[in-house]
C-alpha cells in the first residue's frame, strides 16, 4: 500500500484539488474601446457627408471634437452633430448593418423623435447643436468644435416611437442578436438632478480644471449626464470649395481628419470597460496574497513538499503576472486613451498559459498522482498533449477576441470557440472519471 506522509493537511487530495480549481478561472477581458477616435473623411463639393462614434460612458464624461484640414484649402463647411442614447448596446455596436451605414447615420441624425424597427423602449436622452460653419484657411488647418450656447444646453428626455414602415428594411434589429434592455434613461427626477450635478474643474464645469476656456487644452462640446450607450453623429455639409483641379478639370477631393475623444471623471475607459480596472487590481492582491500564504507553507513544510505542489506555485505566480499585465494595459488605457500595440495580445497568452497549467494541475490532481500514485507513467504523455492542444485553441479564441476587425473578428470568434468548447468537453470528462477512480480507490484503502 502506497502510504506518502504529507503534513499539509488531513486529506492532501482534496486539500491539493481546491486550490487547483480555485487557480483555474477564466478569462474576461475583451477589446478595450478606445477613448480617442480619429477617422478621415474626403469631402467633395455640393456633399453632404456623416461620420458616427459609438461609446459607452459613464455619467458625467465630455466630448471632444476637433478637425484637421489643410490651411491653405479654400474650404468652407458647416459642421452639425447629435448625440443620442439606447438601452441597447447592440444597436450602435452591431456589425451586421455596416452595409446600410449612411443610410443609418441620417437617420440617427435627422429623426429625434424615432428609434429603428425591431427595437422597443420609450425614452432616450437627445442633443441636437446648432450648425456652425468654418473655413480651413481662416481656422489655420485646425477646427475645434465648440459649443456657442452659455449655459451650455444639456441633453433633452424624448419619448421615442418605433420608426416607419418605409425605414424598416435598413434599419431593422437583427433576428441572431437578443435585444438586451437596460434603464440607462431613468426616472425623469433622477435625470434631472445629474443635470444639475457639479463637477470638478474651473473651465465651464469641465474636468480639464484649466482656469479659463481660452487657456485650457480641453474644450468639450457636451458632458453625458448618465451612464448609457451613446452615439455621436457628425454632419458635414460643403459650403464652398475649390470645384476642380485647374489642370484636368476633376473634382476636388479635400482631406479632413476628424477626432473625437470621450473622458470621465475617473478616466478614459468606458463603462463596460471601468469595472473591470478595480477587478484586475484585486486579483492581483488576491494572487499576490495567496502567493504568500502559498510560500509560508513550503516554508514551513519544505520537508514534505511534492512536485505537484511546486507546480501549484507556479500556476500562482503566472496568474500574479497574468492580472498584472491586465491592470498595466487597463491604467494605461484610462490614463492616456490609449494602449500599448500588442500588449493585450501578450496578456492573453500568459492568460491561456495561466489556464492550461491549471487545467494540466486538475487533471494530474484527479487522476490521485501524490495521493494513490507515486507515478503516472505513460499517463503524463497524454496530459502534456491534452494540455498542448488546449493552449493552441485557448490562444486561437483569445487572439480571436482581441481581434480589432470587428465583422472579421465576430467570425473568428464562432470558430475558434468550437474547438475550444470541445477540448473543454474532453478536458472536464477525463477529470470527471479520473475523480471517481481515484475516490474509488480511496474507500477501499479506508475499508482495509
């Protein structure tokens, strides 16, 4: 009879299987959405042109707007936007209407009073600015939107309707998505007192805190009085231009870089995104402290540690790093609005490296090694296989949805989830009937 003297507990099966499963957590992060936006635009003359930003933001979070041209372009144009909310976080965000897009654009701007077809609640919150013209020469190239009315006007409670009949072949909600409603629009008393809320800073009640509007970098068009999705549409409609280019008569094409960025009093992360930044840093104490209460133990029983304790530490260690990248490229990104190129690629990896050893740790924890086996012989062969294969499809599904091309990505997202879904299927079968052999075998040394 195999006998192994282990002090860590009473029942070091059980005592090394909890710790395994607690270590084997999942993944949940995602694309981060970016705080500063820039998209070029090509305005031709007599054209109207819209271009929209969707975010999600928290209460309180401005908007800024600026435009780039050419400073010596004779180009005059007039600038309108709207800023309009949905319950829905699958209107704005969905892929599946990117071929309608213009059509969309006008008319999310044009119909205040109406939402899509397929789509059903009552109140949104809803600004309108007024028309503002500038010229590139005049402006030196650099357009910064502004909004002339003081006070600034807030963002009104419309009561929607679904829109007509004629609309509903472009604008209607795909049947593949559940329409999921949230009460981003409350009660009009509690819409009413966000308002009216103060915020930190001198320049216009802006976050900036810059000391007078002239002076500050910062200059944002409207502040969000609730946490919501919200969707910026910009029209641009040329005023006057240069018709043709003098040498071959054909119309001139002019360059505008417009920049839209979103920042709340806590940062630039948006409202899916904010959370998570408070999650990440307390998983990385959580780790950090069972990493030494982990140590301690070794420490104090080093005599009698097996080799699939140290392997516990390890996994501890990798998930100590692995939600110390994430909080490094969440902070960043709430900081600066912005992220390092390819670091949330690299989190992900050690991520699916994190879960592998931990699915590799329960499998060799069920199948009893250091409990009712001294060895898995052949057996270790088979869980490194199991364990590559599961690495490769975890890194495919998390490149996948990391993945910054968003239709493409949705795509790569159903398939690479496949394979993943199966091997987890497999994975959790073999553990299955490996904890029922080695608790089989359990008992009977306990009835001897």
């Amino acid at each position: 009879m195999l006998k192994i003297k282990n002090r860590f507990g009473n029942c070091p099966f059980w005592w090394l299987l909890f710790v395994a499963i607690i270590l084997n957590g999942s993944c949940l992060s995602h694309l981060l959405a970016p705080a500063i936006l820039s998209t070029k635009l090509q305005l031709k003359p007599d054209t109207i042109e819209y271009v929209g930003f969707p975010q999600s933001a928290l209460n309180g979070t401005e908007v800024e707007i600026r435009l780039q041209c050419l400073d010596d372009l004779d180009l005059t144009f007039q600038v309108q936007y709207v800023i309009r909310s949905s319950p829905c976080d699958k209107e704005f965000f969905d892929a599946g209407r990117h071929a309608q897009v213009k059509d969309l654009l006008n008319f999310y701007f044009e119909h205040e009073w109406e939402i899509p077809s397929g789509y059903d609640y009552r109140k949104i919150l809803f600004y309108k600015s007024q028309p503002q013209q500038f010229n590139c020469h005049q402006s030196h190239g650099m357009v910064l939107v502004q909004e002339n009315e003081r006070p600034r006007r807030p963002l009104e409670i419309h009561d929607v309707k679904e829109a007509s009949s004629k609309y509903s072949n472009i604008l209607s909600a795909p049947t593949s998505h559940p329409i999921r409603n949230r009460h981003i629009v409350g009660r009009e008393q509690e819409i009413g007192r966000r308002f009216r809320r103060e915020f930190a800073g001198l320049n216009g009640d802006s976050l900036d805190g810059g000391t007078k509007t002239t002076l500050s970098s910062w200059h944002p068009v409207q502040r969000l009085p609730a946490d919501g999705i919200y969707f910026l549409v910009i029209k641009f409609t040329v005023i006057k231009s240069n018709l043709f280019v003098k040498t071959t008569q054909v119309p001139l094409v002019h360059n505008l870089t417009v920049d839209v960025q979103w920042r709340s009093p806590y940062g630039h992360l948006s409202a899916i995104d904010y959370p998570l930044l408070r999650f990440y840093a307390f998983m990385w104490f959580f780790y950090a402290t069972l990493a030494i209460i982990w140590l301690i133990c070794c420490l104090r029983y080093w005599m009698d540690i097996l080799r699939i304790q140290f392997c516990i530490g390890a996994v501890i260690v990798t998930g100590m790093i692995e939600k110390g990248m994430f909080y490094s490229e969440y902070a960043t990104m709430n900081e600066q609005g912005s992220t390092v190129h390819g670091f949330i690629e690299i989190a992900e990896l050690v991520s699916c490296l994190k879960r592998t050893m931990a699915r590799v740790l329960i499998i060799i924890v069920s199948l009893g090694y250091g409990v009712v086996k001294p060895r898995l012989g052949s057996t270790i062969s088979q869980v490194i296989g199991v364990g590559f294969i599961y690495f490769v499809f975890s890194a495919m599904e998390a490149m996948a949805r990391v993945s910054k091309n968003q239709v493409e990505g949705l795509k790569q997202k159903q398939l690479a989830a496949l394979p993943l879904v199966l091997i987890e299927v497999v994975i959790f079968w073999w553990i299955f009937t490996s904890l029922i052999s080695t608790m089989r075998v359990l008992k009977m040394r306990r009835n001897m």
